[in-house]
C-alpha cells in the first residue's frame, strides 16, 4: 500500500464554514454527512448553543482525517490531521485568531522519535484493522518529562485472547510498553 503524506492534507490559509448550506432545513444542528470525490464528510455543531462549527473528512482507504474547527460566524479557528477514527493529532496543527489570520502553527511530532507511518506499518503487521470504527490510535507526550507514547485500541485478538486490546507504544523506539487485553464478551 502506497505510503500516505499527511503533512500535504492541510494548509496555513484561512478558510470558512458554509453556515448557510448547514443551517439549510436543519434547525436542529444534526450532523450532517456526505461523501464527494471519494471523501466522507461529517459536519456538527459543538459547544454550548452551537458556538462552534466542525467538519471532519476521510478520504477512501485513508488512515488520516482532517479535523477543522470554526466559530460562530463560520471563520476557521484551527484545523490538523488526526488518525482516522477520532485519533491524535500528527504534523502540524494550525491555530486561527477571530480574524480568521494565522496565530500559531505547533508541530506535533517533535520529541515523537516514532513516526505515524511507522504506527500505521506496526498495526498493519499485527493485524489491526485500521479501518474498523473501533479501531483508535491516540498519542501522549509530556515534553518536560520527555515521555512519549502512542495508544492503540482496537477489538479484536492479541496472541490467543481476544476482546478490547489496548496497546501502549514507547513514542521514541515504538517497542510494545504495555499490552491490555479486556474481555469484550466476544
């Protein structure tokens, strides 16, 4: 499978929100979703009364989404890529000002020594599927105490047991620090 580049999934510019188009007979704010061009698009509503816009989109057999988040009046606030399915944050993440400009741009794999693509070619090789909706890569990283971990959950089978597998990667070397099998009644 060829080798996905998540830093060209994003930009620095600015970008809005078609308020408009989700407001369209959906009084309620119910998430909305469509594919276009091969890409799921999940649009919702967050925060208290709505006070900001999300849009998450999937590409066909992606490992990546791309998470943008909006104000009120539809101007980006911030946008990154994350694992697919909920997962973490990898590249850069983009922060917005009210204005819509630029403010920050905060490098997420610093200090990480182990890369997404090489999480990505560790599941492959035991058998996770990436691509199931259980199926969740979540990072940690304390940079002060330069302690960095990727989180694997996933359902399915480790070794001879199955049910809810957890498993915590050292985020330097990717050596397997801690393996948790739950019973998930399978």
């Amino acid at each position: 499978m060829k080798k996905e580049d998540f830093t060209q999934l994003i930009h620095h510019h600015t970008e809005y929100f078609n308020l408009r188009e989700f407001c369209a007979g959906n009084k309620e704010g119910m998430p909305k979703k469509q594919e276009v061009k091969n890409v799921m698009i999940t649009e919702c509503t967050a925060g208290t009364g709505g006070s900001r816009f999300v849009s998450i989109s999937t590409r066909n057999c992606s490992c990546f989404s791309v998470y943008k988040e909006y104000g009120p009046t539809g101007i980006i606030r911030c946008k990154w890529v994350t694992f697919r399915n909920r997962g973490a944050a990898v590249g850069k993440k983009y922060l917005f000002g009210p204005d819509g400009k630029l403010t920050a741009a905060e490098d997420e794999e610093e200090g990480f020594g182990y890369t997404p693509h090489q999480v990505i070619q560790f599941c492959r090789e035991n058998h996770i599927n990436l691509f199931s909706e259980d199926t969740c890569i979540e990072r940690y990283a304390n940079r002060r105490n330069k302690e960095f971990y990727y989180i694997i959950r996933y359902l399915g089978r480790y070794q001879e047991k199955s049910g809810i597998i957890v498993m915590v990667l050292n985020g330097h070397d990717g050596n397997p620090e801690r393996i948790i099998v739950t019973d998930a009644g399978l």
